[in-house]
C-alpha cells in the first residue's frame, strides 16, 4: 500500500504579499516626502536625516517587508536569513515605538502625522503580520545575537560624530553627559533591545494563521511508474 497523502497546507494569499509591499512602499515614500520637506529649512544632510534611528530602520524595515512581499507574491519560501533580518527588523522597530512614546515623546521636526505612521503604526503592523502571519519558522535562539550588530554599530557612528562635530540626533546620546551615563544609556537600550528581541524570537513559535509557500513539484516527483501486474 502507498503512503497516505498528507493535503497541503494552504499557501500564501495573494493579498498578502500585496499588503507587505504596499506598505513597504507607502513607508519609504513617507520617508521621502519628510527629507523632501525639510530641504528648504536646511535639513538637506542625507547623513543627519538617516542619523536618526526611527529613519533609518524604518527605511531597512520597509525593504526587508517589500522583499518579502515579493517572495510571497511568487509562492516561494524566504531564505533562512531574510527570517532573521526580518525578526530583527520587528525587533528594531518595537524600539523606537517604545524610545520614542515612552522617552522622547511628541519631539522632532516632522508633521505629527509622520510620526504616528512611524513610531506606532509602522512598528504595530510589522508586529501583527509577524505574529499573524506564520510564514516564519521559530527562530533558533542561539541566533539571536544577531539583533546587536546593526544598532551597536549605529551607536558607534553616532557617538563619535558627537564628539567629532556635535551632531547627535538626540538629547540622551550628548557627549556632554559623561562617559558613565552614556555607558549606562547604551546598556539600558542593549538590554531593551534582547528584550523585545526575546518576545519576537517567542512570537516566532506561535502559529496564529499557518501557511507554507509551494513550489512547483519536481520532473522527479511528477513521474509516476505503474506496477506491473
């Protein structure tokens, strides 16, 4: 007797890949609409735009969802890394939803609308579609060192254009407070920052909606040889 056929498990809606990518998009062009608009009050430095946090990682964040729009606007499976880029994308962004309503609070040159599409909005759907949406597998937690390299080395740069040319984008990165409370500010944000790493790494184990992209079977196994009687 053959093996019993398992029925497939259901892939991957069109709407959602079309979702990702349309808010992909929309964020980038917010993103760009905001530069665009401080050009003419003399915030035209690209460098000192991206410096902040919020801008940046929402720039990386919104490509990291457009590709995997695109990944499932095709039915195939992410690659193990694009997994974990987009675990620490969540990650990065559930901080600056947090820094920035429960630190910095309603600062910053923007419109109030541009910041409540990038501090809370943005942040809150990546979350749901993440923990929604389980096209992920659980995350191996030996892997989760690797949400510190990209904020570490964001902190280094800006720490050093803040002794180098005063620039820094905000008021608790100043070299003027001291070795010891900027050492102390960088801990605190590491230890957020394994936090929410920590509850996206357990949010990765929870199969809320489960779907599993198909690719189309093999030459191999379309071939079929019948039985000789």
């Amino acid at each position: 007797m053959s093996p019993p056929v398992r029925p497939p498990r259901p892939s991957m809606p069109t709407s959602t890949g079309v979702l990702r990518m349309v808010v992909g998009i929309v964020v980038i062009g917010v993103l760009v609409y905001t530069y665009v608009l401080g050009i003419p009050a003399g915030r035209a430095d690209p460098f000192d735009y991206f410096g902040y946090f919020t801008n940046l990682t929402s720039l990386l964040a919104a490509g990291m969802l457009i590709a995997v729009g695109a990944r499932t606007l095709r039915d195939r499976r992410p690659p193990a890394w694009l997994h974990l880029a987009r675990g620490a994308a969540v990650t990065a962004m559930i901080v600056v939803a947090l820094i920035y309503n429960l630190v910095v609070p309603g600062t910053g040159t923007a419109p109030g609308w541009v910041s409540v599409t990038l501090h809370l909005a943005f942040p809150l759907l990546l979350l749901v579609d993440w923990l929604v949406i389980a096209d992920r597998p659980p995350l191996e937690w030996r892997r989760i060192w690797l949400v510190l390299p990209y904020p570490l080395l964001w902190l280094g740069v800006t720490l050093v254009r803040g002794v180098t040319d005063g620039w820094v984008p905000y008021g608790f990165l100043l070299p003027s407070r001291g070795v010891a409370q900027l050492a102390a500010t960088v801990g605190l944000l590491m230890a957020t920052l394994l936090v929410c790493a920590s509850l996206v790494w357990a949010m990765s184990r929870i199969r809320v909606f489960e779907v599993a992209p198909q690719t189309p079977p093999s030459i191999g196994s379309r071939l079929r040889v019948r039985p000789t009687r």
